[in-house]
C-alpha cells in the first residue's frame, strides 16, 4: 500500500528538501547549512545520498521501509498481551491513511514515528516489569529519540509524552517523588538528546547569516485547530473529510469518545490508558491553551494519532478475548462481534480511502512536466505566478531530464502554470503579460499533501500545435 501511494513526483514540501540537499553539499552541510524548518535531517541525508533528479519512488523509499517496520513494532507492543492485540494493533498500523500518507513520501515523518514506536514498546516493556530497566534500556530510549529529533523535531512531544505517562505509571506503585526519581533515571539520555538535537538545530541557525528560517508560518486559529483535528482523526480511521464546518462544531465527539476508550483501558489497567489520556485528551488542547501557530496541519498531531490506533485497537482486540464469566449473558458474545465489525469497518473505510488518495498521486507534478515535452519536445518556458511551485518544477524537470526554464515576470512565455487554490478556481482560458492562455491539464492535492495545479499554454502555440496535428491526419 505504501508503494502503491508513493507514485508521482515529488510534492511542494518534498521538492524543497531535494533542492536544500542538493545545496548542502555534504553530510555535514545537511546539519549547519540549512538552517530552515523544511529540513528533516536523516531524511535530507537520505535525498543527498541519491542526488537531485533521482527516482521518486528511491528518495521515498526510506519512508516507505521505517512505515512497515512500524507496524510490526505496534504489533510488538499489541504482543505483550497477546497474539490477537498483536494482530489487531499491526493491521490498524498498516492501513491507517495518514500512516501510509507520510510513510509514502520523502519526508521525516515516517522515520521519527518507527523510533517514537519503539521507545513506547521499550517504554511499556519497563513499566510492565521494572526489572527490565537499566542503564543500558535508557541509552537505548536516548539514542531511539536522538535519532527520532534528527528525522523530525516534533519528536519532542513524544518525548514529553513518554515522560509524563512514565511517571505516571510509575505512581501508582510508588511515592510521587520516587515515581519521578525512577521516571528521570530512565529518561535522562532522551532529555539529553532532546537538548542536543535541539541545540544544533538552532545554534547552527543562530550562528548563520540567515537564522532560522520558515516555510509556511501561521497563527493560531481555532477554526484551523478544530479542522486539523477533524481531519486527522478521520485519516487515522479512514472516515470522510467531514470538512471545516464540522471541524468548528463536532471536534469534541471523536475526542470524547476516544479519551472514554482511554479511561476503559485504564480501568484494566493496562499501561496504554494514561499514554492515551495524555496524548489524546491533553496534548491536543495545548494547542489553544497556548495559542501554538501552525495548528491547522494534521501532522503535528501524529502523537494523537498513534495514541488513537493502540487505543482503539487494544479496545477491540480486548472485545475479542474477553475471559469467560468476565461478562453476563450474551454480552461478550455480542461484544465480540461489535469489534468484529468496527474492525472491518476500520480496514475497509481506510483501504478505500488509501486507493483514492493514492489514484491523486499528490498533484503528481511529473504530469506537468511530460505535458510540455509532449508539446515541446527540446525545452520549455514556464512561468508561475508565486515561488511555491518553483522546487516542484525544478525537481520533476530534473528527473525526466527535460530543459525547463522557470520565471515569474513577463514576457508571456509559452507555459503558464497556476495554483488554483490561489485563483479559486482553473478557468478554461486566463490572461498574463497581454496574452491569452488555454487551459492543458489540472490536477488536485491529495487530502493530507500535495499541491493542486492548473498547466496553460499560450493560446497561439496552442492553436499552432492544433494546426500541426491536423496536418498530419
């Protein structure tokens, strides 16, 4: 599935990263160099080692290998209560679709997730036996979220999960104050990597003549918040993108309903309920507590997301093991089906919604670039009418080795290629720089990446062109 998705060029966020690669030169370019945010190490590493120009499916092929190896780590902590909760963790990980959306492109996400998974796993481990804690387990944790905040910073809200469910945990068989003591112990060297991974990050910036520089900056917005939230509960369980005006009203019920499911799991017991109360019911609010910007991408909210997945798979495989006499009458037998069906419905809703998504190929801008070598077989003029699109251009062009020049001033080149999210919409026909263009190919975003785009062609050479295939009738 992952494979299946990861077809198409590279997209607006991807794009830039094979540009700052290419620029950084060397590995230890990719480190101090680069200085913006759009720059996930390991991932950059990754792009560099295969050079600008290189396959999509390659410069992906680093996310689509920690995405698998993800799910047999949630099938590893589903593991530790049985075969089924295996089973049923590694399914729900292997289809959600915003785990095969960003462990399907080239970016960091999918790599800081496998090593946020594996520090809950070894994290988990230890609170289910404390003696597997040791020195040598907390080296492990500190060198799984060095390598998580090198892949993406947002690592750090695992860390800071990890820690507070740590603690936690740990009070319930000990003093507060010993309950922190052990919780430190163990996760000082992630503490410590937090600190170096950040420290380079921003020292390196600090000591540049750029600083730390931003791609997309916004505010915080509430509207923007609820609708991230929406959608990234949606993704992670493959339901409709119910859109913003629900995400402004109706962001509560998934959030409710999931945190009910954590205080169940608590109830049992099991060490899953206070992570998934952390990371579901406080974590999220965060965001309008302290007025966070950014907050209307659902990929800052991957902690969530993971949460939700043991969450909801450990409910449903509880559903369907539940000891005998645990229940009375036809309780557990109808329970048992209850989660037989919500996990088909589970799987069903998200294969759909990965087809689907995969089919948009997120804009594939490769299609822009062999609509204008059909058209001009030696070399081409584009212009674009803002910067976003010109990484993507340069990127596709460079992998199909095709001679394209990119402006944004006038003189009317024979190519002109827009956002429509900008314009509203692709009309048929547009004017730039005095000259009429007709419209060649649009194509739309895929749901969580991506960038939609509409192709023009001066509607003299489109008319030449139009001459020359009648000609030859």
């Amino acid at each position: 599935m992952r494979i299946w998705s990861a077809r198409g060029g590279l997209w607006v966020d991807e794009a830039w990263s094979a540009i700052f690669a290419a620029r950084a030169r060397t590995p230890l370019g990719v480190f101090l160099d680069i200085n913006h945010d759009n720059n996930h190490h390991l991932n950059t590493l990754w792009m560099q080692m295969w050079g600008l120009g290189a396959a999509p499916l390659a410069l992906r092929s680093l996310s689509i290998a920690t995405g698998t190896l993800t799910i047999l780590v949630a099938g590893a902590i589903g593991a530790r209560q049985g075969v089924v909760h295996a089973l049923v963790a590694a399914l729900l990980f292997a289809v959600s679709p915003i785990l095969v959306n960003y462990g399907s492109e080239a970016r960091g996400y999918a790599p800081m997730l496998l090593a946020a998974m594996t520090m809950i796993w070894r994290v988990a481990r230890v609170l289910d036996d404390p003696q597997c804690r040791s020195p040598r387990t907390a080296l492990g944790l500190g060198g799984l979220a060095l390598l998580g905040l090198f892949s993406q910073l947002t690592m750090l809200f695992f860390v800071l999960a990890i820690a507070v469910w740590a603690v936690w945990v740990m009070a319930r068989r000990m003093p507060i104050e010993a309950a922190l003591g052990s919780a430190i112990r163990l996760l000082l060297p992630s503490i410590g990597a937090c600190i170096l991974a950040i420290g380079t990050t921003f020292g390196a910036a600090a000591l540049s003549t750029t600083g730390m520089q931003v791609g997309d900056y916004s505010g915080f917005s509430l509207a923007g918040w609820a609708t991230a939230m929406t959608r990234m509960v949606s993704s992670t369980l493959g339901l409709p993108d119910a859109g913003q005006w629900v995400g402004r009203g109706i962001v509560v019920v998934p959030v409710v309903a999931v945190a009910w499911l954590g205080l169940r799991v608590r109830s049992r017991r099991s060490a899953i309920g206070p992570f998934a109360i952390v990371a579901i019911a406080v974590f999220p609010l965060l965001f309008p507590l302290l007025q966070i910007g950014n907050s209307s991408f659902p990929r800052y909210f991957l902690l969530t997301v993971v949460a939700i997945l043991l969450l909801v798979a450990d409910d449903i495989a509880h559903a369907l093991v539940q000891p005998r006499g645990a229940s009375r009458g036809g309780r557990r037998r109808w329970g048992g089906v209850l989660a037989m069906l919500g996990l088909g419905a589970i799987v069903v809703a998200s294969l759909c919604e990965n087809l689907a998504q995969a089919a948009l190929r997120r804009g594939d801008p490769g299609a822009a670039i062999a609509t204008m070598a059909a058209r001009a077989p030696r070399g081409a003029a584009v212009m674009v009418d803002h910067l976003r699109p010109v990484a993507v251009l340069r990127v596709a062009a460079a992998e199909a080795h095709y001679p394209l020049a990119i402006t944004g001033d006038c003189p009317a080149r024979r190519f002109l290629q827009i956002d429509p999210s900008v314009h509203d919409r692709a009309s048929p026909t547009i004017v730039r720089c005095g000259q009429r263009y007709r419209r060649l190919v649009v194509r739309r975003s895929a749901r969580l990446s991506g960038a939609a785009w509409a192709l023009y062609e001066r509607a003299d050479f489109a008319a030449l062109g139009q001459t020359r295939g009648q000609a030859t009738h």
